[in-house]
C-alpha cells in the first residue's frame, strides 16, 4: 500500500510526498499565495486547501498507472474554487461533507454547504485571527482556538458561542478532538 503526505507550501505550491521512498513525486501549483491549510475531504476521495490569496480550493485524488511501472503514482486534479473576502488562515469540513467553514483573516469564521457554497453561518467573537479549528463528529459543533489566546465552541444549528476558554498564554495553535469522541 502506497502511503502519501501532502505538503504546502509559503510559495503557493502543494508537494506530494511518498512516504515509502522519503521523495517528493510532484509539485502542483495550487495558489497565488500561501497554503495555509489543507482539509481532507472524510469520503476519502479528494481534499481542501485555504490560502493567503482569499481562495478555498477543492482537489481530487488520481492516480494513474503507467505502462513500465508497477505502483500507481498520486496526482490530483482542481475541481472547485470558492472565493473568499479576506487571506483564509484554516480550513475544516465535517465528517458528513455537509459543511466546511474558512477562518479567514478579519477574525471570523464562515460556515458554507459544502455541496453548493450556499453560505450558512458567519462566526464572530475572536479578536485576533482564528488559526486552527475541528468540527464535532456529528456536525454539532465547531471549535476555534486563535491567536488571542482563547478557544472557542460554537453550535452550527445557530453559530452561537457556546463557551470561551482562556486556554493558553499565547496563540492558539493547533486543535484537534478525537472525533469519535468529540460530541455534545
């Protein structure tokens, strides 16, 4: 089994890395800014990348074999794009697919279906840029922890807050919840 990581990166790229070989099989040119954030997609099929230059990309895993080669290298292919009003520092899509919510650089976070882009919910509350979050294994609720220090939970029946923690003594920088466990 062929095991890949993929990697963005300041210059706008995405490395795919093999594992198994410590190589690097492609770079792809995915944005005009910084990749700030890579999602997975849970079916497994594709992934999501937010970056500095206001754009949510949608990518799909290929892989394609070769006449003279035994292993089916990763490729992946742009299907969508969703633009955004500011830099996206994190991205995050539910378990179910149905949501995927951009933390963006004015300090909130918006909430869209991800089938259609039809917005949902706009998450204010932070005063500093949001920059790491995980939405609940049923979809309930999203937790953002920022550069202010605190961690936030928020419902996505009505984006309400419904705690703030004062978490750290500096950034928030990364969250994440074992999602089988990480229910209301």
């Amino acid at each position: 089994m062929l095991e890949y990581a993929l990697v963005g990166t300041k210059g706008g790229t995405i490395e795919i890395i093999d594992i198994g070989s410590d190589t690097c099989i492609d770079v792809v040119e995915a944005h005009g800014g910084s990749v700030r954030s890579i999602a997975t997609i849970p079916d497994g099929d594709g992934f999501v990348t937010g970056s500095e230059d206001h754009e949510v990309k949608f990518w799909e895993y290929q892989c394609t074999q070769q006449p003279d080669q035994h292993s089916k290298p990763l490729m992946v292919s742009h299907i969508r794009t969703m633009q955004m009003n500011d830099d996206v520092q994190v991205v995050a899509v539910s378990l179910d697919a149905k949501y995927i919510a951009a933390a963006v650089l004015d300090y909130t976070v918006k909430v869209f279906f991800m089938d259609s882009f039809k917005f949902f919910l706009s998450l204010y509350g932070h005063k500093l840029p949001v920059l790491c979050m995980d939405i609940s294994s049923d979809g309930a609720l999203l937790v953002t922890g920022s550069a202010n220090k605190n961690l936030k939970i928020w419902g996505l029946d009505f984006g309400d807050c419904h705690k703030s923690i004062f978490a750290h003594g500096d950034s928030v920088m990364y969250w994440d919840a074992d999602r089988t466990s990480f229910n209301p």
